[in-house]
C-alpha cells in the first residue's frame, strides 16, 4: 500500500482577481464590435501605455506594427512586443452587432478571420456610442490594425518531423 500524502496547508489559495495587474482583462472592459473590419475596444488595458497612438487624422486606422491578434471564440489574445500583450475570456465579452444588436462571439471572430485580423481601441473607458470620428480623433485612443495570428498546424503524425518525441 503507497502512503497518503498529506495536503499542502500551509500556501494560501486565494482566488485570481480581475485587477491583479496581470494580463487578463475582463470581459466587461471589453466589446467587440462586428463589421467588415470587426473592431475590438479595450478599457484600462495593462497594454494601454504600450500601444501606439493614434496620430492619423480622420478615418485612416495604422497597422500596429509588433502586434497580432488571435480572434478565438473561447479566448482572444492581443499579443504585442516582448512581453506585452493581453488575454481576454471572448465567450463572457459583449459582442455589438451594428446591424441589429447584440452579436455572437462566433460571428465576429469570423468576421475578424474574414478580415484578416481586427482594429483593436485601448482607452480610459469604453464609450456609450461607437463614433468613428470621435474614436480617432487624436489623443483618444491608442491602437491600430492587428493582424490575425496564424493558427498553429497540427502535427501529422505519419511525418517523422512533426510528430510527437519519442513516436
């Protein structure tokens, strides 16, 4: 018979907060707006002061050099340089369909693959009305274009050199 190891006692389990300063954001300083080019709006990001300004007068959206998104139904990953770079749990995030509403998450993640990525927002808090012009207007927000990050392919199990170690 294998002896019964004790529980550890004596480490404190305390639940994950929203505000620990790490890289998750919660979904409600978050909405995903769908559209031709979805638009993803993020409040008191911890990548805020890392994103680019918007300079561009007008409607011109740069491209965040640096930085990519993975538009995932479940999780959305804005990853930036280095370090930096935010996790969002998308399925409990608001999702704005200017169309008619409420969206789905499914819908503009597709709408995001469908675009070829997404025009992520970082500001103080999110607006009560999605203006464009107010939206770009310099020294409102930071941010651009992301670019949608490549899914990572599956390994194929009958090629040596992408199969798993040892098989």
């Amino acid at each position: 018979m294998v002896p019964c190891r004790q529980p550890v006692t004596d480490v404190p389990l305390s639940p994950p907060t929203w505000d620990s300063g790490g890289v998750l954001l919660a979904p409600e300083k978050t909405l995903f707006v769908r559209g031709a080019t979805p638009l993803l709006l993020l409040a008191d990001a911890p990548v805020h002061d890392v994103l680019p300004l918007l300079a561009a007068p007008g409607e011109t959206v740069p491209l965040c050099e640096g930085w990519g998104i993975a538009p995932r139904l479940t999780l959305c990953v804005v990853d930036g340089p280095g370090d930096h770079g935010v996790l969002i749990p998308a399925l409990a995030a608001p999702v704005l369909d200017v169309t008619d509403g409420p969206g789905r998450m499914a819908d503009w993640c597709a709408d995001a693959e469908g675009a070829g990525g997404a025009v992520a927002l970082s500001m103080d808090r999110l607006p009560d009305v999605i203006d464009w012009s107010a939206l770009l207007a310099p020294g409102t927000a930071r941010g651009g274009f992301l670019p949608a990050l490549a899914r990572p392919r599956p390994a194929d199990p009958r090629r040596r050199d992408t199969a798993w170690p040892g098989h």
